[in-house]
C-alpha cells in the first residue's frame, strides 16, 4: 500500500526526516514513492551556487545520529528505492556525444533540455531526473566536505559495491558500462576517416583492441575472485593504464595532425566522443583497485557523485557546442591567420604598395559602383535585383583578389587572428608578459596603420572613378543615371539621417563571414586532399601534361578558398536589402569604398548643387562606416581566434592597456611607418618565422 503525505510548506530537514520516518511509518516493503527523498534535497539545495563555498550537513547527520529509528527507516527507505536499479547507461552514454552529426545533436540536447527523457521507473536515471534535475545541482553537491559524505554513507550502512558481481549489481553495472564503452571505441577508432588521420599508427596493432583484451581479463579476473577488486600492484591493471595512455596518445595525435591533413566536422566529432568516452574510462578504471579498506567506500562515494554529475551535464548544449567548434574554428583561424600575415605592412615600401593595390581596389569598386546603379534601373522582382547585385559584387571582389589588389575591411577578419597566433605564440620568449603584451601592440600599430592606408588609397580612387564613369554614359548617351538616386544616396551616407552605421555593422559581420568561408574552404580541401588528387588524375596528366596538371593544383590550392570567399561575400553584400525588402526590414549594407563612390554618384546627379550640412554628413558617415565596418569585423574574428586557441578573454584587458600605452608613446606609428628596420626586432622573428613557414 503506497503512503501519501503532505509537506508542510516551510520545514527544516529534521523536521522533514521526523515527518516521514518516525515510528509510526513503514518502510520495509519496496516503494516507489520519491517525495521524501526530492523534499529534502530540496531543502537541502541553495538558491544559488555561484560564489558556493561549503554545503553543510552536520545539522542533518547529528539528527540521525540521535535518532536511531528514523535513521533506521529513512536507510531502508533509500536502500529500497536505489536496490537493482540499472544504471550503465549513464556511464557509457550520459554527457557523450550520441551522434556525429553535430545539428541533429543540438537540436536534440536543446529539445531535451525542454522535454527531457524520462527513462523506464527500473533505472537509477529515472531517480536522478527526478531528484536531481537542476544543472548546477553536481556543483553544490561537489561543495559538501568529504568526510560528511563518508560519515554519512556509515550512518545509513550502505553496503560495499564489491559485494557481488551478480545481475544488476553494482559491480556488474559498472563493468558492463565499462565494456560498453570499449566496444564502441574499437569499432569507431577503425573507421577509414579516423584511422587517416593517423597514419603513424599504420604499422601497429590498435592500441584500442588491445585495451579491450586487457580488460575482458580483468573482469574474468574480478569475477572469479572472491574480493571482487583488484590490487593497483596487479601488472594486469598497470598494462591497462599503459595502454589507456597509447589510446590517449592516438587521439591527441590525430586532433595534432590536422595542421597537415586538415579536418572535417564529422571526423572531429568522431575524435571528440572517443576523447570523452576515454576520460570516462580514466575515472571508472580506479574503481576497480582497493588497496585498503576504507577505498570500498570512498570509491562508492565517488562513483555516486560522478552518476550524478554525468547525469546533470546531459543535455548540456553549451559545452557541447564550445567542444565540438573549437578545433574547427583553431584549423579555420589557422588558415586566416597565414592569410593575415600578408595584410601586415612593416617597412615603408611595403606600406606604399599596399596604398598601391588600395588603389587598385578602389577603382574596380568604383566601377561597380556605376554598375549597380545601371542594374537599379532594370524592370525585374526583388529577387531579381537581388541576383544581378549579387552577381556584380561577387565578380567584382573575385577580380579585385585575382589581380593583386586591396579591399579596405577585407583585412581585418584574417589579420585578428594573425595578432592572436603572434599572442599564443608570445612572439619572443623573454620570460616577462610585459614584452608579449608590447609586442602585441606593436604588431597591432602595424595592421592599423595597414587598414588606414587600404582605407585612403580606396576611398581616393573610387570617388574619382565613379565620378568619370557617371560623366562618361551623361556625355556618349546624354543620360544621367543618377539624376533621380541622388538624394537617396547621399542620405543613405548620413549616419543621422539613416541607418547607415547598422547597415555597415551588417557587413562587417559579412566581412567577418568571408574570412570563416575562406578558411573552412582551405581545412575541407586540405583534408579531402584535392591538391593531390589534381596532381594524380590520369585525365588531367594526359590531357595537361604533369607540370601543367602541378601548375593548375598549385593555382586551385593558393587561390580557390579566396575565390569562393569572395562569392559568397558578393552574394551577402548583394542580396540584403532585397531580404530586408521581402521580409518588411530597414536592411542594407554600407561599405566605406562604395561609400565613397556613391558620394561622387550624389554630387553629379545633383550637379554639385548640395546643402553643406548634408555634404558634411555624407563625408563623415564615409568614416563611420569604415570605422564600423573595421570594429565589427575585426572584434568577431579576435573573439573567434580566441576562443579557437582556448585563451582567456581576460588577456584582452592586458591587451587594451598595452595598445593604448603604445598609443600614447608613439600615436604616428598606427598611421604611418615610423619604426627603424633594426629596432623593430620585438616582433621581426614572429614574422620571419612564418614567413620560412
């Protein structure tokens, strides 16, 4: 017969222990009632675990210390509701990833986290959902000082778990998890895309084959031992731990590899669930050693708190992400970063040419500016519009890559992670953070500097070339196209008469977006071996001959992730205000070389006939856009770049004040060369090492 109760709405734990297991209650038939035990944990839970020092239990053990009945009828009362209770899937499936495909993951963790799984009433799972089913409940619980715990598992006599190794049992839960798990390892630390990724290991039995031998014998052993445990002398238990290690090694070699076989998502979240069903094995190994007694019930303890802990981390979805894009995102920063270093001028002459192909870039962007003025005018759909802007930009940034020149902002999403390589690497080792952090600065005066002379010679040359293009289709076809745009683009230029300074965040996350397309690019390529595959095809060889066929792998391997970019970053720039039209939103994009030739557009279909105040707006919104465009940009490629070399964001403090110290030193330094060739030197092996690289 099951028994009902009602709480008292504000109870103390003593007082909720005397309410359910004093005398007058029974609990030697097996129930099922959780209420008493989700009441106390409860009233045993803190509000809040940030800043949590200590949970404290004294009050509730001296309780059960001087009552021995209610002691008495709440151990029944848990030993009854844990007793056969499985629990091996938490072990090999609970905070492991399920499933390799990384959107399907999310969509099922986040939907959990809603709606969560609630397993068969037979499972310890079951249990924990229902007690313990807050996410920082592990933290709190890991704050209760561990000799409460050992006192407490004493005062409830909680038997040993090496008791029996019977069906159900706690030992035979434990080593079928453990098994489970090394099964699933083998078989997927053999796949062909895995197995690529380490070829040094091509000459050698799996180190994971063997592991699972070794451990087949250790459970033979435990089982026809009356002890049920092992000894950390045992040779079989330290041939475990050395292979345990080769399997580590296996993988850590795999994840090192990928700087020259490249990754894809779906290898990495391979490596990722063998790494975490490793250092789950890591924790449940020891568990089989006693080599005193009290180990019996400390080990108990620990796997308890660790059911609890992996149970509570689930579902949890930011972990997961954070896990699961890091490597990507390090191999994707790794490619900008190397892209970057070309962005970065030192001496003068390497200023002055990136002011020379600035150039360059301006006067194509100029005439795209004239262009996408011509395509306005075309009588088609919003989508229409959409796909001829597209088109016009995507071409016009693929030939201002392939010849050479410069696009002002492009740099900023490959030069962020060329700072934050320098940074990692602490560019010289002098043993002072001081001299990191200076020549940080340094570096960063010098890709300043580099975008503010990409940001002039652009906006000087486009501004000229729109204008000339305008007058030129005026004088051959006595047409001003710009006659009715005008005042709409020299508004659109005004940062208080419009949205342009959102419109030029827009694209900068555009810019920024273009850096992650280029570097994802080059990762898939590297890692599907396209540079090879071009050099070996027998068509291509016959057809080409083998140093043309090696020029065309060359030529796709240097230029094909940024020709891709650069499409995509058309079709971005080209198709927003069409969305933002379709969807009912104020959206576009602002760029500060368009900018700059829209302004000469403005002036001619007004005939330069122009208030001054609205003259002043459009030049100063010209420089807000660039600055807008530089910080958004730049800002989400130095978060990226961090998170993707796991550094602190809290360096960016240290960071900020070395900049700005820099700064205050020497201010024409983040405009114009200024430093000698041979006092330079803080930052001159960084570089140079690279560029052997």
């Amino acid at each position: 017969m099951k028994l009902f109760f009602k709480v008292k709405p504000k109870s103390t734990p003593a007082g909720l222990l005397t309410n359910f297991f004093d005398e007058s209650q029974s609990w030697h038939e097996k129930e099922d009632n959780l209420e008493p035990l989700v009441e106390l944990i409860r009233l045993i839970r803190p509000l809040k675990t940030k800043n949590l020092e200590s949970i404290d239990l004294q009050e509730i053990i001296s309780f059960l210390k001087d009552n021995y009945a209610i002691r008495k009828q709440f151990s029944i009362y848990i030993k009854e509701i844990l007793k056969d209770k499985k629990f091996n899937k938490i072990l090999s499936d609970a905070a492991i990833l399920q499933d390799v495909d990384f959107i399907f993951e999310v969509k099922k963790r986040i939907f959990s986290k809603f709606l969560p799984y609630q397993p068969q009433k037979d499972t310890l799972e079951y249990i924990l959902n229902q007690v313990f089913y807050r996410d920082d409940d592990t933290i709190w619980i890991n704050k209760i000082p561990s000799q409460q715990l050992e006192e407490l598992y004493g005062l409830l006599k909680f038997k040993s778990i090496y008791e029996s190794t019977e069906l159900n049992s706690v030992l035979s839960e434990l080593l079928f998890g453990m098994h489970l798990i090394t099964q699933r390892i083998s078989g997927r630390a053999m796949e062909t895309d895995v197995i690529k990724m380490v070829p040094e290991f091509d000459d050698y039995e799996s180190p994971f084959s063997a592991f699972e031998k070794e451990l087949f014998q250790i459970e033979d052993k435990i089982k026809s031992s009356e002890k049920h445990f092992i000894k950390s002398n045992d040779l079989s238990y330290a041939q475990l731990l050395v292979l345990h290690k080769q399997c580590e090694e296996f993988v850590d070699k795999a994840f090192h590899n990928t700087s020259k076989y490249g990754i894809s998502l779906r290898v990495n979240q391979n490596l990722l669930k063998i790494r975490q069903q490793l250092e789950r094995l890591k924790f449940l190994i020891p568990l089989l050693i006693v080599d005193k007694e009290n180990d019996k019930k400390s080990n108990g303890i620990a796997l308890a708190l660790h059911l609890i802990k992996y149970n509570c981390y689930k579902n949890n979805v930011r972990k997961f992400i954070s896990e699961s894009t890091q490597l990507i995102s390090y191999e994707i920063t790794q490619h900008t970063a190397k892209t970057g270093e070309h962005y970065i001028t030192e001496s003068r002459k390497e200023y002055f040419k990136m002011f020379r192909t600035a150039l360059g870039g301006g006067f194509i962007v100029g005439i795209m500016c004239v262009i996408k003025v011509l395509l306005s005018k075309a009588d088609t759909s919003f989508f229409g519009h959409a796909f001829l802007y597209s088109m016009n930009y995507a071409f016009g940034f693929i030939a201002i890559y392939l010849l050479g020149f410069t696009l002002a902002t492009k740099q900023p999403a490959m030069t962020a992670s060329a700072l934050i390589k320098a940074l990692e690497e602490g560019v010289i080792k002098q043993g002072k953070d001081a001299e990191k952090y200076r020549a940080f600065a340094i570096l960063f005066a010098r890709v300043f500097r580099s975008q503010f002379i990409a940001f002039v010679g652009n906006v000087i040359m486009a501004f000229p070339v729109s204008l000339l293009g305008v007058w030129l289709i005026d004088y051959m076809l006595h047409y001003n196209i710009t006659a009715t745009k005008w005042e709409s683009l020299l508004i659109d230029l005004s940062p208080i008469h419009s949205l342009a300074i959102l419109h030029a965040a827009i694209a900068g996350v555009f810019l920024f977006l273009s850096g992650i397309i280029s570097g994802s690019i080059a990762n898939r390529d590297k890692h599907n071996q396209v540079f090879f595959r071009i050099t070996e095809h027998p068509l291509l060889k016959r057809s080409l001959g083998k140093d043309r066929t090696l020029k065309l792998a060359k030529l796709y391997e240097k230029r094909w992730a940024g020709i891709v970019s650069n499409f995509w970053f058309g079709i971005f720039m080209g198709s927003t205000a069409s969305i933002g039209l379709f969807l009912g939103l104020n959206l576009d994009i602002r760029h500060i070389t368009f900018g700059s030739g829209n302004l000469a557009l403005a002036l001619y279909g007004a005939n330069y006939v122009v208030s001054d105040s609205m003259l002043f707006w459009g030049i100063f919104g010209i420089g807000i856009m660039g600055l807008v465009n530089f910080m958004v940009s730049f800002s989400l490629s130095l978060g990226l770049a961090f998170r993707s070399r796991a550094i602190s964001l809290f360096e960016l403090r240290f960071v900020t004040i070395s900049i700005w110290n820099h700064f205050k030193s020497r201010p024409f330094s983040f405009f114009f060369p200024t430093e000698k060739k041979n006092k330079s030197i803080v930052v001159e092996n960084y570089l140079s090492t690279e560029e052997q690289k």
